[in-house]
C-alpha cells in the first residue's frame, strides 16, 4: 500500500537507549521505521475498508485507557491518532500505512475506543459488531495491541475481546497488551500488575509502557517490527531529532 505522505508534526522524545547495543540498535530501527506512519483511509464500517496484502497491526482498548498517545508516541508523532475531547465519540476504523522509502509494508489500524457509559447504548452494540467482525474475519490482520490503563486492570470488556481474538491467537496471530500510565505506578505496583495481567492473557505479551516517561517505548516498537518482519531487513533512515517533549492526552 502506499500513499502521499503527510507531513509529520513535532513529536515526544525517543525512548532512553537500551543497555544492551544490539538491543538498542534494533529498537532504533523499529522506531524509525514506525516513524514513517501517514494516514491512509478512515472507514465507518469493516465493509467501507480497503483490502490490503500487507500485514496489519490493530490498536484496541477502553476509551481513555491511553490509546492514541500510545499510537503517537509509538510513531513519534504528536497528532497522527486524533484524540477525541468527547471520549467514545470516535467511530471510525483508521487506516496508517507504515514502510520506509515511501514503500510501505505493513499497516496500523486504529480501531475505536469501547466502553464508554455516554455513548448510546445502540452504538455501543454497533461497534462491538464492527470491532467483532473485523477482529474475527480481517484477513490482513497480523496482531493486536491492547491497551490497558493498569490501575484499573482487564475490565469485563478487555475479557470479551480476549475471547474474540483467543481463537486466531492459537492460529498464530501475535497479541500484546500494553499497561499504559504505567508512570503512575510505583516499582511494586507495576510488578504486581505486570504479573496478573500475565496471567490473563492468554498467550499474549504484556509490557508496562509510559508515554511520559518513555518506558516500554523501544521495546514496544522493536516487537511490531518483529511481527512484520520475522526475517529481519534493514534499517530505515534515522528520525530527526526531536524537539521538546509534546503535550500528552488521556485517551
């Protein structure tokens, strides 16, 4: 897929460098190649999305549990997931393409936040369809990223959409969950967290990641670029450097 790209806006620091230097060097590419995100098509229904032949990574998670400042930071980008100021009002299946040297080889979905009580009941049914179906039934679909704001932990929603993806899950399809905030937690509360939400799951990874404080970021971006290429490849060129960190949102 590839597609005009956008200009990119300012965006929050890289994550700290890793300790160890293949460490550090991998997640140096898997930022810079996540950097390169541009919009692509937005679509109100799984039927108005384009097909694609190129690996898809979905972005899932309660409204206000982090998702779109996880998607920017992840990118670099301060504005590439729109956060909505009247959470749960973002209905639509966003499309990034992501590939160095304007080719790209994978695509990032961002789907819509859930669980929000303002919403009418009657959207809420409609989008846990919408999100059912492209999440059972998406052929591109090559992993999911949870998001989870961990002081409040896996809500009886998070555990439905669990049970959706379970099956693909045991097929092959990648899972992660990211504990988002995770900055507000103290060492032994991300801990402990960190291992319940283990435990539940399911076969899918869990990192604590804090937008704000840059933990969790390279880790994060190196696994994406694992899951779409699982054989390696190239580096992409190096981001600019950064300017001063970017004001964050809640959703």
């Amino acid at each position: 897929m590839t597609s005009p790209r956008a200009k990119s806006a300012a965006y929050p620091p890289r994550a700290a460098p890793a300790a160890d230097p293949q460490v550090a060097e991998r997640e140096r590419v898997a930022l810079g190649w996540l950097h390169t995100a541009h919009f692509v098509t937005s679509a109100p229904q799984l039927e108005h999305l384009p097909p694609v032949d190129l690996p898809e990574i979905a972005f899932v998670g309660r409204s206000n549990a982090g998702k779109s400042t996880a998607i920017n930071t992840l990118t670099q980008q301060t504005r590439l997931a729109f956060a909505s100021k009247t959470p749960g009002r973002t209905q639509h299946i966003n499309l990034f393409g992501v590939g160095k040297q304007k080719v790209d080889d994978a695509v990032l979905a961002d789907l819509p936040g859930y669980g929000y009580a303002a919403v009418p009941k009657e959207a809420k049914l409609r989008w846990q369809r919408v999100m059912g179906n492209y999440l059972m039934t998406r052929e591109s679909l090559r992993g999911v990223v949870l998001m989870c704001d961990p002081r409040q932990g896996l809500t009886e929603l998070d555990e439905i959409l669990l049970d959706v993806i379970r099956p693909r899950v045991q097929q092959g399809l990648k899972f992660l969950i990211l504990l988002t905030k995770s900055d507000k937690l103290t060492r032994s509360e991300g801990a402990k967290v960190l291992s319940i939400t283990r435990l539940q799951a399911g076969g899918g990874e869990v990192k604590l990641f804090s937008a704000l404080k840059k933990q969790g970021v390279g880790e994060a971006a190196e696994l994406l670029w694992r899951w779409v290429h699982p054989e390696g490849g190239t580096a992409p060129a190096e981001p600019p450097e950064p300017p001063e960190a970017a004001p964050q949102d809640d959703t």
